[in-house]
C-alpha cells in the first residue's frame, strides 16, 4: 500500500499520458502531488520532506509547462529532483559530516565506513539518474522518455535498493 501511496503520483501522470498526452498527464500529475500529500496529512498526520519536495517542483516545472504550453519543463523535473536529493545527501555527508540515509534508517546499525559508501553510490545513483534523463528527454520522443521516466527509473531504484540491502547483509544480525 506504501508503495502505491508514494507512486501514485507518477502511475496517474503515465496512465494519463498514454491517454490524452503530455499536457493532461502533467495537470493529472500535479492534481494527484496535491492528493497525494492531503492522504498522507490525513492518514499519517504528516508528510515526508520527500513529497513536499516533489510538489514544489511539480508545481514549478508542471505550472510551466500547462502555463507556456512547453513540455521541456516537466522533462526537467526528475533532474532537478534527482539532482536535488544527490545535493542533500552531498551536503549531509561533506558539510555537516552526517550519513542523512542512516538517519533515515535508524534501525540498521552499520559501520561509518558502509554508510559512508552508501551514501556515495547514492549520490552518484542521483546524479547518473539526473544525467540520463536529460540524454533521454532531449535525445528520444516524448513517449520513450515517460516510459523511462516511470518504468526504467522504478526499475533502477529497485535495482539498487535490492543492491545496498545486499551489500549490508553481512552487518546485519541473524534471526533465528
């Protein structure tokens, strides 16, 4: 159900693509931002920073493209996105010498050094994230560009979620 929650978003934007195109897709995307964060308000009686950031931005990039009839903008949102999280974790980890994503994680005890490199490969996950969809959203139709945006971008996160959890499982204890 979590996963649905925090995809819906992006599930509506594609379906509705698929449906009546780019401009429809991006109002049906910002519309579900919006309903996205009033469910979590109301059934969790708070919002992750992560969604009020992505609602910031779909607000900005999505308000450009309905308002200047442009879809380079919503092009540009996963990279600002992405681009933005590679900063925070960027930030956390070299300006004030915290592993944001152990903070996240607080129920893993891990050694500095595998939090250390967690955080790189996510940062450089980010930023690769960041640089591929640019090369997709300017290189490819717009077609194969939301296909990559939802589906290769989901598979990728999954790729390496699946990826750090294996590469802590030796840190983490045994149950019986």
């Amino acid at each position: 159900m979590q996963f649905l929650a925090d995809y819906f978003p992006l599930i509506l934007f594609f379906i509705a693509f698929k449906w009546q195109g780019i401009f429809v897709a991006t109002a049906v995307a910002m519309g579900a931002s919006v309903a996205q964060i009033a469910y979590f308000r109301w059934r969790r009686g708070k919002v992750a920073v992560i969604h009020w950031m992505s609602l910031a931005i779909i607000g900005v990039f999505g308000g450009a493209t309905l308002l200047l009839h442009d879809e380079t903008f919503i092009k540009w949102k996963p990279t600002v996105l992405y681009w933005l999280f590679a900063a925070i974790l960027l930030v956390g980890r070299v300006g004030f010498r915290r592993n944001l994503i152990g903070a996240v994680l607080k129920e893993l005890t891990l050694p500095e050094a595998v939090w250390a490199r967690i955080t790189w490969v996510w940062v450089a996950f980010f930023v690769a994230m960041g640089i591929a969809n640019l090369y997709v959203a300017s290189h490819f139709p717009t077609d194969t560009w939301v296909n990559f945006k939802v589906w290769g971008a989901i598979v990728l996160f999954l790729l390496l979620a699946v990826g750090t959890v294996a590469s802590v499982a030796r840190y983490l204890p045994e149950q019986s």
